[in-house]
C-alpha cells in the first residue's frame, strides 16, 4: 500500500527497526562488487541447480500492443481488451437496497455495502468454473477527505481528526474488512449475485477467533476478553492468498494507524508497541472506542497484525486469526506445496528495512477431504531470510528456546515469540530488506519472485560499494530459489530479477531488458500475479504524477529466455489511484483488478470530496470517486495476454 498520512509528522516516518542486522543493500552491494553481478542491461539468471529449459520455459511473449505510460482522469487497458467496473465502493450486496448516496450512508447500510479502498482480490470458483465463482476483496483503509464532504485541507493532524463525527468513524469501520461476493459471467459481461447466499461484508467489528500457540496469552487479554481468544475485526488488510482447501488468507498490515497514545516506559509492552511504531493514531476511532486508546487498553494492539483465515464457501463461519503466522503488517499470504505435501505459505513485512518471512505447516495437506486442512496454519514453523553475499541464503527459524529466543531475552514462551516476531526475528540475524510485500511462487518453474517496494529513507550520503541506489526510489523484485525445488527447504539461492527505475537515466541503474520501451519500465513494485503459463503481471504503487509523470498500473514482465526482463504496459489506473491486487481465473480469460483511492492527491490534502482529481469511474459531479473491482477481457475469447 502507500505511505498514507506521510505527511503526519516525522513520527510517522521513523523507522522502527534499529537492529544493526545487514539491509539487503549490504549483501548486494558485496554481490555486485564479488562478481561483476549488475553490469549490463540484463541481470543474468542463475544457472546451476534450476529446473531444465522444457521445465521452466515459458509460453511465447506478450503479444498485446502495450500502452502509454501517462496520467489521465480515466483508466486504460490495452487495445483489443476490455476493462469494466465489476464492483465499487457502496456498491449494495444484497437485494432491495436502495441506490449508493455516500451524503446519506450510515454504518448500517455500509456493512451491506461493497467497502472502501480494495486492495486484494481472489477468486474461488464453483465447481471448478472460470465464469462462476466467489469474489473475495480486502478493505484496507478509508480516505475520510474522498468519503465526506467538508474535510480534507487540514495542515494538522488534530484538525482533520477533529472534523470527524462519530457517525463518521462509524462508518470508517463498516467499510474496512473484506467482501465475499458471488459473481457470474454472461454475454453481457460479469455481475455480482445479489441474492446470493455466499454474500457477506467482514468488518473492523466482526467477531474473530484469536487460534495457535498465541491464542489465551494474557497478552493478548483486554477487559471485553480476558481469556485472549475473541476479538473484534480486521484492520489495514492489503494482500491474502487463497488456499488449496478453498480458504482466504488475509494479511493485516499498518495497523499502528488505529491506535492512540503511550504507555509507561516501563510497562510490559512499551518495546513491543515501539517495535511495531505504536505512537499517534491517524484515525479518530479511540475517541469512539476505547479499545484503540493505548493507555486504556495497551493489549489491544496485539490482537492486530495477523493473517486472518476466513471461508468464503460458510458465511456463518468466524474468521481466524492465525498466530503461528507471526505478527507483523502483513502484505501478502501467497502459498505453495513443499516437496512432502506440507504447505507453505511467505509473508512480506511491509516495511522499510523490515524481514521476509516463511511459514510450513507442520502436517500435510489432505487433498480428498479441505475439511481435514480447516486447522493446519495452527502448527509449524515460522523462519526469517537472512540474503548473504554468496547468492545463498537460509530459513532462520523462529521458534521458543533456541538461540537467544529464551526468557533471559524476554520470549517466555512461542505467544511471546509470535506476538514479538520483530523483535524476535532481529535476534536472529535475517537481512533488513526494502519494504517486501508480494512474494509468489511460480508453479511452473518453483522460483519466488519478492517484491520490494522502495526505501526512500537511504540517503544520498549513504551510498557507497554496498548500498549502490540512493533512495532506491523505484524498487526491484528478487527471484529466490529453493534448493531442490523445494519450497520446504531450508536454504535456497537468490538472484535479482530487475531493478526497477528509468532505464534511460544512467544513475537510477535500473536493469530492464534493452527491448523494453519508454512505456515499458515502472516503479515500485507491490503486488503481482503468475498465469497459467507462468509469466509475470507487477502492480505499481506510487508512480506520482510530480516524480515519473505517469500513473500506477500493470505490466507485464518476461522472466525466462532471451526476453527475460521484458516489461510492457497493459493497463493504467486514473489519476490518484494505486494498482492492486491481480488475479486471473482458472482459464486466464478474465484477469481482476483493485483500483485504489482514485482521485487522491500526491499530499491527500488538496483533493476532497467536492475536488478530486477524477471522479472515476462514474463521472458524475453528484458522486465522488469510488475505489473499484475492475474485469478484464479480451474481445472475442481468450487468455489474458
């Protein structure tokens, strides 16, 4: 996601790992100064060890006629395909409901409503069909200035909060969460199913389940739940995964932004609360509700940060929260088979100079009967990557009463080792990387693709043989590869993917192949998709208009053979917005996307509702601009690309 409410003051900005484990910066650097690695357009791929040329292959380049990389009020997708609104914010998910009017909205009416600010998005079919199946999307967060009128404009953080009403964080409320949505494509294109029995909203004040091994700790016990084991909603969802027993990961990622105040430095969970940047909230939700304010109750925050496993086939079924996972602010819950049949799942902590992290199941996944895997995320082990200089690496295991994860260094148990993974994970030693988010498996060939948004907090006196970008304004994506092809193994081997970046500036270093165009190249990498031929689809966040003079999108990389690093563009957000969220059905004929805040300004205090900068997709002057599900189709039949 982007750095929201940037401009809060220099809190927000502090970096909360002050460990003097090496950054990714370091290890490369060596890398590059070892063997030469980065000269040339191309990063080479590794060679030893990989799965053959007939395994890995991938199918023929992309064949559409990319498009502008730009700014425009509406969006774009290449020519010969078609990109319709499937879903947006107030969209209704049940019948008899009257039509969207956000100067009329309630809390009670946004909780059967579509929610705002969609990031993830899923697709589980129904009986195996690529044109029926259930939408699953994530609700990250609100932008109060685009959803009601009279705010926006505020130089400080007190006067914006000051504005909102009760109604108004009400509200807020409903629309995070996630939706399950029945959909079903027909001549005339997808729609949802508003008489579905699958239909459901998720919000910041469902109940949950609190499962695994922190599950009853006291702390995670607060004066609504003493025993530690119920909690109300999800907060700050970006990316998810969808599991092969038919559930829905969801990953919890800023959610700092919810909780106001301090306690005593001496108290139980001041280090825990700094670790993780607890300071000033940036919503008004404890003036609301006395669970966000930190003083009141200072476990509350503990219960937030998880992976939250939800079963979109059961809308009576309570969401979990899975512990073993660890807490951190999750990106993304993508997951793959180990060698054994155990699963996998990594797990971006979206942060700068924050780990990347592996979680594998303890016991194997039962094919014949989901039910059997309901409860499998509750047992295994989380590890950390540690990057070293060599193009190896290596699973560091994050479990109580090995290495410095004792009572002497404050882990009395595997609940403190999880409710602490930060802290826990810098005794360890793993590399401090620049804000993971999506990490992928390719099923085809067993590699991982990482994607590593940006660290604009290196600065230009930093730079040196290690640390060879200043700022690293632009991103790269890492491929990791597991020994043996397993993704169960302890160690793997790394290579760089791309350096992401204008190519035709010399001192970003980016590393695009020569054929990729002046449209081709882009920024900030956040969440990707693989289709069914295993090639590579990036979501950019934070392409602003004022430093490239394009918007966020989609492209689409080559990663093998002579084209490997290929990028073209397909599709382009409108003004404001962000692109998550990828996601192809089984058939790779319907490709969905997330636009996010469209119509918010580079600051997110110049657009308003009465001011956007588009009021997409609707365009209409009575109607702000609304965050979307878009579908993707190619015009006549056929795959994606």
């Amino acid at each position: 996601m982007s750095d929201i409410f940037s401009g809060d003051g220099d809190e927000a900005d502090a970096p909360a790992n002050a460990s003097s484990n090496a950054t990714f910066e370091d290890i490369l650097g060596q890398r590059v100064g070892r063997r030469g690695f980065l000269t040339g357009a191309l990063l080479a791929a590794v060679g030893a060890g990989l799965p053959s040329e007939a395994e890995a292959a991938a199918e023929p380049a992309f064949a559409f006629d990319e498009i502008e990389a730009t700014v425009t009020a509406d969006h774009a997708v290449a020519d010969g395909y078609d990109a319709r609104v499937l879903l947006r914010w107030g969209d209704p998910l049940f019948p008899d409901m009257t039509p969207f009017d956000p100067l009329r909205l309630t809390a009670e009416e946004q909780e059967r409503r579509f929610g705002y600010n969609n990031d993830y998005v899923g697709y589980l079919p129904i009986d195996g069909s690529s044109r029926h199946g259930l939408l699953v999307v994530n609700h990250e967060y609100t932008n109060e200035e685009l959803m009601f009128r009279g705010l926006g404009g505020e130089a400080k953080r007190e006067d914006r909060l000051a504005k909102i009403t009760p109604e108004m964080n009400s509200v807020q409320m409903a629309a995070h969460g996630g939706a399950v949505v029945e959909i079903r494509r027909s001549e005339q294109g997808w729609e949802p199913v508003l008489d579905s029995r699958f239909n459901r909203r998720i919000t910041a004040r469902t109940p949950m389940d609190i499962t695994g091994p922190a599950a009853g700790s006291p702390r995670l016990s607060t004066s609504a739940d003493p025993g530690g084991r119920r909690v109300l909603g999800m907060i700050n969802n970006c990316s998810g995964g969808m599991t092969p027993w038919g559930t829905w990961l969801s990953g919890e990622e800023n959610f700092h932004f919810y909780f106001d105040g301090r306690v005593a430095p001496d108290h139980r969970e001041a280090a825990n609360h700094r670790r993780y940047g607890l300071s000033r909230a940036h919503y008004a939700w404890s003036r609301l509700d006395p669970r966000f304010d930190v003083p009141t109750e200072p476990n509350e925050a503990n219960r937030f940060g998880w992976v939250v496993e939800i079963d979109p086939l059961d809308p009576t079924s309570i969401p979990k929260k899975r512990t073993a996972l660890g807490r951190m602010k999750h990106e993304g819950a993508a997951g793959a088979f180990t060698a054994d049949g155990r699963y996998c799942v990594y797990l971006g902590d979206d942060e700068r100079y924050e780990y990347v992290y592996r979680f594998v199941s303890e016991d194997r996944v039962d094919p014949k009967n989901p039910a059997a895997n309901r409860d499998i995320l509750d047992r295994g082990i989380l590890s950390v990557a540690r990057f070293d200089a060599d193009g190896t690496g290596i699973w560091l295991p994050l479990v109580h009463g090995e290495g410095p994860l004792t009572e002497a260094n404050g882990f009395a148990s595997q609940a403190d080792v999880l409710i602490d993974t930060r802290r826990a994970a810098d005794l360890l030693g793993p590399t401090k990387m620049d804000r993971p988010e999506d990490i992928e498996a390719n099923p085809r060939t067993g590699r991982v693709y990482v994607l590593m948004t940006n660290n604009s907090r290196r600065k230009a006196e930093e730079v040196n043989a290690a640390n060879p970008r200043p700022l690293n304004a632009f991103g790269h994506i890492i491929e990791m590869i597991p020994d043996g092809g397993d993704q169960g193994s302890p160690r793997f081997r790394w290579e760089m993917l791309l350096l992401c970046g204008d190519p035709g500036v010399p001192e970003i270093g980016a590393t695009f192949s020569p054929q990729t165009t002046r449209n081709g190249w882009f920024g900030m990498p956040d969440n990707c998709a693989i289709d069914a031929r295993g090639r590579l689809w990036i979501a950019t966040d934070g392409n602003d208009k004022r430093r490239t003079g394009r918007s966020d999108g989609l492209w689409a990389v080559e990663t093998e053979g002579e084209l490997r690093g290929t990028s073209r563009h397909f599709y382009r957000v409108p003004v404001g917005a962000e692109m998550c969220g990828p996601f192809f059905t089984p058939d790779d004929e319907t490709l969905f996307l997330a636009v996010q805040h469209p119509g918010e300004s580079d600051d997110r205090t110049t657009a308003t509702f009465d001011r956007p900068e588009t009021r997409w997709p609707d365009f209409r002057d009575d109607m702000p601009p609304r965050p979307s599900v878009i579908a993707i189709t190619k015009r006549g039949g056929g795959r994606i690309g």
